[in-house]
C-alpha cells in the first residue's frame, strides 16, 4: 500500500484505511505512543468499533480533540437481500454514492463470504454482470474490509465465516495492493482477525504476471479459464485474453509455487452450447494434464440480458464425468443465491435499458 502522507491539513483521516505502519505514524504524529496503534486497529478489527467515541479505553479527551479529523470508515448504509436458499446479498453505499456488494453463502457446515475489489470491473467477461458496468474505481483497504465487519455484524451468535473469497466484483489482481493490505489485517493475530491465511482464495481472470504476488500472500488461487481454445477464451473473455494468453496463463499456473497439500482451483463456467460439450471437457483434460489442481463448474447463472442460456442438469453432470473419469476432481457448484441476484456473475447494476427484476431489501441499516 501506498506510503502516503496520513495527514494533510483539513482531511479526514480514515482509521480503518490504515495499515499498521500508517497507524504507528498515525499516533506518532498525535505524540501518542506506539502502543496506542495496535490498541485502535483492535478496536476497528476485533471490536468492529464505528465511531471513535466507542473506543472507550482512549482517553476522552484525545478522542474528542481527533473527532473533527478522523472518521473510522464503516459504509452508513446496508441493505441486506436475503434468497430462498439462505444466500444473504450485502449492498453497501460507499461515500461517493456508488454501491458494492457482498455474499455470505451457506453451505452444509460452511459459511463463505464472497467480497468486491472494485466497483463494476476492467475486464468484460461476457458472461458476467459486472463486466457490463465497466470500471467505476478501485476500491480502497477500508471498503473491502468494511464488507467483512459488516458481514459479520449480521451473523448469529453460532455462525462465523469460514473462507473468504475475493471473487465479488472486480479483478483482485487489478487491485492488488489494496488487496494485499486486506489479506495482511485478516491474518494478522495480534490485532486483526486472525484467519488463517487457507480459508482465503483470491480468484483472477488471468492477470498472469501477478500470480507469483498470489503466492507471496500465502493464500489460495481461483483462475477463472471458462475456455479450452484461445479462440473461445477470446470470444468469452476478450480482455482478460487481451492481458495474458490461454497458453500464457496455463504456463504461469504450472510454475505456481504450490505448498504441500495446496492446489490450485480452475472456475469453468458452464454456457449451454458453448463450452459444454464433450470436446471442451476433452480439451480441458489435456490442458490441466498434470497440474495439481481441481476444477469447480458452475452452470451459467442467467441475469436479465445475458446472451447465454444455463445448461440442462444432465449436460453439466455429463461434462463432470468426462473429467473425473479422466482422474481430474471436478465439482459441480450449486448456485446459491440466484433469486436476489447473488450468485456467480450475478452481482453488479442491471443495464437500464434491460428488463429488471423487482428486488426486495428484507432489511435497510443505516
Ligand atoms: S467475471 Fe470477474 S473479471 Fe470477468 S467481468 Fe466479471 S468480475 Fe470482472
């Protein structure tokens, strides 16, 4: 993260967009001592505290005297959609009025968190809602946590999140050193909230040249492939082949730096005669000849608009047992959350000059 200046006369200071060297100059600069950094970060990470005068062990006189000059950097506003399926989708207004969103799926004994790294997004995949937003902005270290701190406010006293995956709106590796700030303060014991670094999976579209800054972190990698040709993967994912290509992408994941027992996940989208065919589950075993890896499929989730149609169950059960009759482990990943547009390749604005579906917040927090 940028080592910029924490403090410019008349700005507001965003406590949690810190990270803990800005936070120790931070005090510094209040002629506070050090310990004082830890002492606020846990207050923002553990206590999830939203306002400065909640930080009750700070003396009250230093907490008023900062008050006009720092904020803690919580979104005002949540609206909370909850699906049939128990998928709850998080809209979150950010100060410039623009919204991001967040999923918390439940699954059997797990609860993934699905989180935003930028508003809309660069790469135009074309089966995803997000790339038809475009890139509105990157979304800084405060707002990618925020949607963890909210996310958990809204848990029940017996769930907690199990994995984290940075595969909401948004190419991470775009983001990357917001991203890298994120992943430091939700491993980070002393004052974060110390998860471990295996329940969080990054998720690229292909930005080769940073995978080895995915390695450094420690976590777990997605690649979202989608395509078993170049000219399919161009037709799919025009930027993101634009950027790196599908033999490019495939010889970056090959020199990945696995750690024993680590894979790597390939993302295959499943688009009903368009990379569902026996030939493509074909093509994909050759490709993925020897990594270690495993592949999750997901039926395409339709969005109103979209030019593709989901396969029929039998063709996505089909195409999974070409692969794991070839050895490979494939998946096929229920679609949680499609009902409030929460699912994979769901999330983002409706094109305004499509049909919309009518949504219902079961709950607004401001
Ligand atoms: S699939 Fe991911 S990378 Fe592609 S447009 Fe959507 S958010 Fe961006």
């Amino acid at each position: 993260m940028a080592d910029s200046p924490i403090i410019a006369s008349g700005t507001v200071t965003t406590l949690l967009g810190l990270t803990e060297p800005q936070m120790v100059r931070f005090v510094r600069a209040q002629d506070w001592p050090d310990y004082r950094a830890q002492q606020i970060l846990r207050w923002l990470y553990q206590r999830r505290a939203r306002a400065l005068t909640d930080m009750t062990d700070l003396p009250m006189h230093d907490r008023m005297a900062l008050s006009p000059s720092t904020k803690v950097g919580r979104s005002a506003q949540t609206t909370i959609l909850s699906s049939q399926d128990g998928t709850r989708k998080l809209l979150l207004m950010l100060d410039d009025g623009l919204t991001i969103e967040a999923v918390l799926i439940p699954d059997e004994d797990r609860l993934t968190l699905c989180v935003s790294t930028q508003v809309g997004c660069m790469l135009d995949c074309g089966f995803c809602l997000t790339g038809r937003m475009g890139l509105k902005r990157n979304l800084k270290l405060h707002e990618i946590i925020d949607q963890i701190l909210t996310a958990q406010d809204l848990l029940s006293s017996d769930e907690h999140i199990t994995n984290l995956v940075f595969m909401g709106m948004g190419e991470p590796l775009a983001n990357v050193e917001s991203l890298k700030a994120a992943v430091t303060a939700l491993t980070n014991k002393p004052w974060g909230l110390g998860w471990s670094r295996r329940r969080l999976t990054v998720s690229t579209a292909g930005l080769a040249s940073r995978l080895p800054e995915v390695a450094a972190l420690g976590v777990n990698l997605a690649i979202s492939l989608n395509a078993t040709t170049e000219e399919q993967r161009r037709a799919l994912m025009p930027a993101a082949s634009e950027i790196a290509s599908l033999k490019s992408l495939l010889a970056a994941c090959r020199r990945y730096p696995l750690a024993p027992r680590q894979r790597l996940t390939f993302e295959y989208v499943l688009l009903a005669d368009v990379n569902d065919h026996a030939a493509d589950a074909r093509r994909l075993i050759q490709l993925l000849r020897a990594m270690r890896c495993k592949v999750n499929l997901i039926p395409f989730n339709e969005f109103p608009g979209s030019p593709f149609r989901r396969p029929s169950e039998q063709a996505v059960l089909r195409f999974q047992s070409i692969l794991r009759d070839a050895g490979l482990d494939a998946f096929v990943r229920k679609s949680r959350g499609r009902d409030v547009l929460g699912a994979c390749g769901q999330l983002g604005e409706l094109p305004s000059n499509r049909p919309s579906l009518t949504l219902t917040p079961i709950e607004t927090r401001c």
